[in-house]
C-alpha cells in the first residue's frame, strides 16, 4: 500500500507543476504531464493487484501477488 501512496505523492508533486503556472517552458510542463500520466496509469494498476489480492482472487504470497510475474 505505501507503493499507491508514493505514486500519489508523486502524482501530486507532477500535477503542481505542470498546472500550478510555476513553469513557463512549455517543453518542461509537456514532461511534467507525461510523466503525469504514466505515474496514474502505474498507480491505477497497483490498485487493481491490491483489490485482486484483497478479494482473495489471487493467494497472498503467489509469484503474481509479491511482483511481476515471470513470462516463460
């Protein structure tokens, strides 16, 4: 769970700057927002495993609940 909430802050931190208007290149603000949305799109997924997990669809401590799992 400290994962999604390290992602948040981090999404948070991305959103300040490129929506804030501290920035005024727009060059920086395009790689705030892009990393913006990759930071949303990975924390969107560590949310899925945890409601995967937490429903007890997948066992806790299986290869795909601890990480990514490996592709033979």
């Amino acid at each position: 769970m400290e994962i999604v909430l390290i992602g948040y802050f981090l999404n948070n931190v991305c959103q300040i700057f490129s929506l804030g208007g501290f920035l005024t290149n727009v060059e920086i603000v395009q790689w705030f927002s892009a990393i913006q949305i990759g930071l949303i799109t990975a924390t969107i997924w560590v949310l899925m495993l945890n409601a995967l997990i937490g429903f007890q669809w997948l066992d806790d401590g299986t290869l795909v609940s601890v990480g990514v799992p490996l592709l033979d």
